[in-house]
C-alpha cells in the first residue's frame, strides 16, 4: 500500500526583530551595584519584600489578620498559646496570605531605539536597564514578564519566576528591535493596554521608551497606575535634544523612512530644533507628572546604570 504523501511544515515566520548594527551592549552591570539596588526597587514596588504585600482573605502569612475563639474544624497548629492561656478559652490566629511580586517591563523595540551617537545605542540602554530589573524582579521568589512593542503586534514572555525568568528575558532582548520603517503610532497604546489585560494582579509596571511618535499613551498608562506601581524610564540621546554646526546634512526618519534636508550652519535651524525637542520632552515630563508615575531619564551618554541607581534610592 503506497504511503499517503505528506505535507511540508510550513517556514517560520521571520521575526521582525534584528539586533541593532552599530550594538555596543549595555556595558558592564556589577553585581554588587545591583544588589545594592534591591531593596529599593521592593520599596518602590510597594513592596516586593514577603508579607509587605497582601492578598484579599485569610491564609498562610505572618501578618496577624485576626484572633478569636477556636472553632470545630480549624487548623490546631493555629492555636495561639497566649491568648489561650489568658482568657483560658482556645484562640486561633488567622493570618494575611503573602503573594510575590510580578513585574511587567514594557519595552520599546521599534525603530528609533536603535539610534545612538554617544557611548552606545537607545536599544543598549534599554536592554541593560530590562535586564537589570528583571535580576532585582525575580529575588524573593517574585516574578517577570516582558512586553515588546513597536515591530508589530506586542509580543508576551509570560510571567517567570527565578532564573528561567532572566534567561527568558535575557533571550527575548537578545533579538533585537524593529528595522526601519515600521510606522506604528499607536504602538504603545497598545502594548500599555494589553498589559493592563493580562496583569490582573496589583504589581509594578517598567515602561522603557524614548517616547517618539506615539500617540494616545497617556489615557492606558493612566489605567495602569490606578491598579500598579508603574516607573517610565526615557531613554534619549544627546544628538536629539541639539544638532552641531556641522553644515548640510541629509537625515532619514528611521519610523517612517522620510529624507530631510538642513543646513546646521544657520543659528535660528539649531535654535528652532532645540526648543522643539524640549517642548516635547516637557510635554512627556508633564503627563507623566499628572499620572504620578515615577519619570527616569536616561541617555547613551555616560554611566546609565550608575543614574538609574542614583536616580531609584
């Protein structure tokens, strides 16, 4: 009997993310910085330290919740000596359950992150930032999770806890972000409202973005806030905040693939350039300031672990 025939697999789809061309990495994380840095991100989490969170009920715990008289079918090990001694009635000690931390980092992988004329790219902060609180996210028994956005649908690492949560992290990052032109303003939008989906837990919320072209962020970020401890971290660089008087350049816009033409040698070129990046960088400031969401800034040049440490304690 001749075998039925059989059918090809199909090809895996291409990824959309690829690793930056000019990548530097993140640079150096020292361990004993980072440690150092855990028992602030707990704080800032509203704490990520066992029994500094609770969840709704009674449970194993070391948080008194509530005593009172011993009734048929409770758990004998619960019988407070003291309270039974005083009032000679047996009392039982019913405690708020723990529950660990998820932290959910909202990454930015499109095209602008991979940008950079100083020290590194934005996608190298970025990375070494994700990295760096996914490290401090799992200690404790706490959990990750990682959300990329800006290479078309936002793409989920789901929660994970201990070391196979960093090294799924850690891969998820190592692909990269989007090529040129993927135009998508709505893209954090987006991202910041699927997460509020799936992080049905309290938790702290990481968003690391440089914020360029997205619209309509503001209103799920606010959502966010109202149930998580949520912390922006803008990364930026020193060439989008001024332009040296360097003469005629031609620049293309890595979202939308436009070409532009400038002459840097005219003062009032420079000067316009300049006020329009900080009118937009107020703009983020503001918003983030009305949301009360905590606002890190950093940029490709210098140390930017050693100013998002200063920045968190």
């Amino acid at each position: 009997m001749a075998d039925a025939p059989r059918t090809a697999a199909p090809a895996p789809a291409p990824s959309p993310l690829r690793p930056p061309a000019a990548r530097q990495g993140p640079g150096p994380l020292p361990h004993g910085l980072i440690a150092g840095l855990d028992l602030v991100i707990a704080r800032r989490a509203a704490g990520a330290l066992p029994g500094d969170r609770s969840a709704a009920g009674l449970g194993a715990g070391t948080e008194l919740a509530q005593l009172r008289p011993y009734e048929v079918g409770d758990d004998v090990r619960q019988i407070d000596p003291a309270a039974t001694a005083r009032t000679g009635v047996p009392h039982v000690r019913l405690h708020v359950p723990e529950r660990t931390l998820t932290t959910w980092i909202v990454v930015d992988a499109s095209p602008s992150m991979a940008f950079g004329t100083a020290d590194r790219l934005k996608w190298d902060v970025a990375e070494g930032a994700a990295q760096v609180l996914g490290r401090l996210a799992v200690r404790r028994a706490g959990r990750v999770a990682l959300m990329t956005f800006g290479a078309g649908r936002p793409r989920l690492v789901p929660p994970r806890a201990s070391k196979p949560g960093v090294i799924a992290l850690r891969r998820a990052l190592a692909e990269g972000c989007a090529p040129d032109g993927r135009p998508d303003r709505h893209a954090l939008a987006d991202a910041l409202r699927r997460t509020g989906k799936v992080a049905t837990q309290a938790g702290l919320v990481v968003l690391i973005s440089d914020f360029r072209d997205q619209d309509d962020w503001t209103r799920p970020l606010g959502a966010l806030r109202a149930r998580h401890s949520v912390m922006a971290i803008e990364v930026g660089d020193p060439r989008e905040a001024s332009i040296p008087a360097v003469g005629r350049l031609s620049l293309v816009d890595p979202e939308s693939g436009a070409r532009v033409e400038v002459d840097t040698s005219r003062r009032q070129v420079r000067e316009r350039f300049a006020a329009l990046e900080a009118e937009r960088r107020a703009l983020i400031a503001r918003e983030l300031r009305r949301l009360e969401v905590e606002h890190v800034t950093l940029s490709t040049e210098g140390d930017w672990l050693q100013v998002l440490g200063r920045r968190l304690r």
